[in-house]
C-alpha cells in the first residue's frame, strides 16, 4: 500500500509539473530559431585517408605499435574521405602552430557563417541583442565575441559571452544561456556561434588515449539566430520546447575521463579514456530523468506508472516471474526525428542502442560524422541539415538533439518544427543526392586495416 501511494504521488507530481511547464511555457519561454549556418571549408582543406597517413607519418617518435593504432583507428572511426582540416595540419605545421592559425581559423568560420546568417535571415548586425560565442580551446584577449562585433560594428550595448571548456556539448550550453536571459530581457535577437579550436590543438606525441582526438576531431562550426520576438513567429522554423542540463563533474572518474594535459614528453593534447563510455551513461540516464516528464505524453507516462505498480506486484508473489518482465519509455510517442552528436561511430551506437532507435534514426548522425567528422560543439547543426536537406522535417514534428562534453556534462533539448517543407540544403548542397552511404567503410580500410612490418614500410616509402 506504501509502494501504490508513492506511485500515486510521483504520477500526481509529475501531472502537476507538465500543466504548469505548459504554462509557464506559454507565458515566458519564447525561443525561436530564425535561421542557422553552417561551416563548410575550402576543397583544399580535405583531410582524407592518404593526407592523415602522411600526418602520421611525420611524427618520428611514434613506433610501429603507435602506427599500427592510428592508422586502424583512421580506417573505422566512421569518418569518410572529405572531411577538414586546419590549414596549418594540411601544411605540415602541426607541431608548432602560430597565433595567426588560431585567429585565422577562427575568423573563417564565424565571419562566414555568420555573412551568409545575416544575407539569409535580412536581420542586420546592428540589432543584435545578445552574442554568444562557445570554443573550448581557445580563449584570447580581446575575446572573440569582442572580434565578431568589432567586425560587424555592433552596437555598444549588446549583452556578449564567451564560454570554454565546455567540450562537444557547448552548443546546448549557449542555447540554454539565451533561453535564460529571453526571460528577463524582452524582444531581443540572439546570436550564437558553436566551433572548436582544431590548428593549435593537434596532439604531435605518443600516448595512444590522447591520438583518439586526431583520428575523430575536424574543423567545422555554426552560426544560429534567436529570437523571443512573437511578431516574428510566422518567420521562425524551429521553436524552442525545452532544454536540460546535467553535469556530473562531482565525479573524479568522470570528471577525468575527457581532458586535456600534457603528456611525460611535454605534447598537449586531449586525454579520452576507457570510462568515457561509462561517465557518458551516467550523465544521460540522469539527463533523461529530467528530460522525459517535459516530452512525453502523459498517456506513456501513465503507461510506465501502471506497468512499474504491476512489475513490483508481481515480483512480490513470484520473484523469478517478475524479472522476466522488462518495460522502456517509448521515445518515438513524444518525438519524430533524433539528432545525436556525431562524436563517433562506437558513441552513435551506444546512444542508439540505449534509445531503441532504428538506423533510419541513426542516419543523419552517421552521415554527418562521415561528411564531416567530430565537429565538436557545431556536430549538432550538421544532423539538423541533413534531416532539412532530406526533407524529414514537417510542421509539428519534435527533435530531441542529445550532446556529450567534457565536464562530464550531458545537455540536451528538444526543438519543435514550425513550418512544413524546410528544405534549405545549405552544406549538404552539392552532395546530398549521394547519401546516405549504405557502405560507410573507410575506402582505404583494405590498404590499412592489417597493418603489420611490411605494410608500414611500404607507407614510409610511399610518403
């Protein structure tokens, strides 16, 4: 009778918390996306499988254990044959990149994606209320926010943030950041700019762990437009619903499980561990406990309460009987599309297998990691066009975007479709007609996934 009454309260709790969300919702949380951008490098900026064989090679003190992992990590990490690299990687110039990479990578993400932003959207730099700009690695004075609007001659009283640290999650860091300040701050436009620092951060040493961020990490980024402006809801194509954060730093394991350090010879680098995975299911199923009352119908939500009270009454009377019995949230009743970090194939697969989704909800992720590889905090933005570019989007419909970051922090949100036959193809443009891939296997994987002696001394002589 005390199990059935605590059932009972949480069913109650959580009816009384989705009418006043709802209301809440209504009263205060405007959040529209007017538009978003994202990056696309120049041709000669390709990093594919030949042109990694030859950074690998370039690093002497690596030995033929070293060699054998990267170049097999390479070949099924899931990356196809055109993603980016920083300019001064291509060159040969990663051991010892110049302040001026930094900047000029930086600058050729935020000023392109944000010229073709504000071309496409007719908002003008000058009303921009608020500049958010998120890069983990790279954190200068003056700021970058203080760049873009030097840039743009932006007005002297816009509200500006710099965020670092936050890893491949910090795009949803930024999202909620302006969500926060629409409450207080009325009819304002958002600008938030997600990329990641990749030229100076190339790791040039030895230890395996941190050789896992080379084979995934490529250049990319995105531009996004806000606003909490209700005259320009017919203009808006996604709307806001919710977003959740959830930081589990207080755990040493996890805490440490994505970090950058130096290693014994001195190399900086990005340390990713084995308790990546582990950390990163924790932070999600603490996320989705937050997340689930916000996005589901109370119509499942009253199913699991039901099927809980029925698992816990039969286990009183035949144990073994009850754990046979298994029940699952079903996602799919309270959302339609998935857009996942695409921060590598072994992440796309656990994400997938703990959701129960299909591979037709795997897709955009795969095939954004394919295109363009582990863009950090702009990866996000890369599987939303794909599913425009797809023409998946229809007025109604729910994505829920799942992010992962350094912290060790799980942040994600759900954005509502607000118009039918979004269709923009934007980066996707020149070669959506050929995805999705059905063979994803590195075209190079024959060439390299044995490696051995004779194998390597043949790339030596080759490169």
């Amino acid at each position: 009778m005390e199990f059935l009454m605590k059932i009972c309260l949480l069913f109650l709790c959580s009816l009384i918390s989705y009418f006043c969300n709802m209301v809440f919702q209504k009263r205060n949380q405007y959040c529209y996306m007017l538009g978003y951008e994202c990056y696309k490098a120049a041709d000669d900026r390709k990093l594919d499988t030949e042109a990694c064989v030859k950074v690998v090679m370039r690093n002497k003190s690596l030995g033929l254990e070293q060699y054998r992992f990267l170049l097999k990590t390479i070949v099924s990490s899931g990356l196809g044959e055109e993603t980016y690299g920083p300019r001064n990687v291509i060159e040969g110039r990663e051991e010892f990149p110049s302040e001026k990479d930094e900047y000029s990578e930086m600058d050729e993400v935020m000023f392109d994606t944000l010229d073709t932003l504000f071309a496409k959207t007719g908002v003008s730099p000058s009303e921009i209320d608020i500049l958010v700009v998120d890069v983990s690695l790279f954190s200068p004075a003056p700021s970058l926010t203080a760049r873009i609007i030097n840039r743009y001659k932006m007005r002297d009283n816009i509200k500006s943030f710099n965020l670092s640290g936050m890893g491949c999650s910090a795009s949803m860091v930024a999202i909620d950041l302006v969500q926060r300040l629409f409450k207080t701050y009325k009819n304002q436009f958002a600008i938030v700019v997600s990329t990641e620092s990749i030229s100076s951060h190339w790791y040039c040493g030895k230890e395996k762990s941190m050789m896992l961020s080379n084979c995934l990490f490529r250049s990319g980024g995105s531009s996004i437009l806000l606003t909490n402006k209700r005259a320009l809801k017919e203009r808006a194509i996604f709307k806001l619903n919710c977003a959740v954060r959830t930081n589990i730093g207080y755990d040493d394991e996890a805490y440490g499980c994505c970090i950058q350090l130096e290693d014994e010879q001195g190399y900086q680098g990005f340390l990713l561990t084995k308790s990546l995975t582990k950390a990163a299911a924790k932070a999600f199923t603490g996320n989705l406990k937050i997340l689930l009352p916000k996005i589901l119908p109370m119509t499942e939500l009253l199913r699991y309460a039901i099927s809980t009270l029925g698992r816990r009454m039969i286990k009183r009377k035949t144990p073994d009987a009850a754990r046979s019995l298994s029940f699952s949230f079903n996602l799919k009743s309270g959302i339609a599309h998935f857009c996942l970090h695409p921060g590598g194939r072994a992440v796309i697969d656990g994400l997938g297998k703990s959701l129960a989704l299909s591979e037709y909800d795997l897709e955009p992720t795969r095939m954004a990691l394919y295109r363009f590889g582990n863009t950090s905090a702009g990866g996000l933005w890369y599987v939303l066009s794909y599913m425009e570019a797809k023409k998946r989007l229809k007025k109604g419909d729910k994505i829920l975007m799942i992010s992962l970051g350094a912290g060790f922090m799980c942040n994600n949100c759900v954005w509502e479709v607000m118009k039918d036959d979004l269709k923009d193809t934007r980066v996707w443009e020149d070669c959506i007609d050929h995805y999705p891939r059905k063979n994803l296997v590195n075209p190079f994987a024959e060439k390299y996934s044995w490696i051995n002696d004779e194998c390597l001394n043949f790339v030596r002589l080759d490169n």
